[in-house]
C-alpha cells in the first residue's frame, strides 16, 4: 500500500491526493524507511505541478529503537529535510 503512494495510478491519479501525513507502524521493515522516503520525494515533486499534496508530518513509533546505530538512522536526517514535522514515538 505504502508503495502505491509513490506515483499515480494507471489512470494518471493519485492515490489519496491530499494526504499530508503518514504514521507507520511497521517500521521495523527495513525496506519501509526507504519506500516512505520514495512517496516523500514524489509527493513533493507532484504537489509543485499542483497533482497530490506534500507529506508534511511523519509519525515513526518505535523508530529509535529499531534503527539506532544502524546505517538506517541516516534516513531520519533525509526525513528532515523534506518534511516539516516528523515524530518520532516509543513503540505501542
């Protein structure tokens, strides 16, 4: 679902257009931090063009302890710097 997101549909439309936040519960994924990244980039080139908002708040739970000292830990630097607000929270 996540990588649906990412670009428009076959019919050239974007799937949940006016989305401006994302929280994910599965991040302990590795692959989920670098598709997230993916949407955020897409979204933000698609919102200039006026087609899908950007994402403007990310909500990472249980982000710290599943990626810290990791090489992973660097996509939460990427993370700032394309959206505004990004949470980071204890696992539930």
């Amino acid at each position: 679902m996540l990588a649906d997101l990412a670009k428009p549909s076959a019919e050239g439309r974007w799937v949940l257009s006016h989305l401006e936040a994302i929280m994910l519960d599965s991040v302990r994924k590795k692959p989920t931090l670098s598709t997230l990244i993916e949407v955020i980039v897409k979204r933000l080139a698609a919102s200039r063009q006026g087609e899908a908002a950007c994402i403007r708040s990310v909500t990472l739970p249980g982000f710290i302890s599943c990626y810290e000292n990791t090489l992973e830990e660097a996509h939460l630097s990427t993370l700032n710097l394309l959206v505004q607000e990004v949470k980071l929270t204890q696992a539930r």
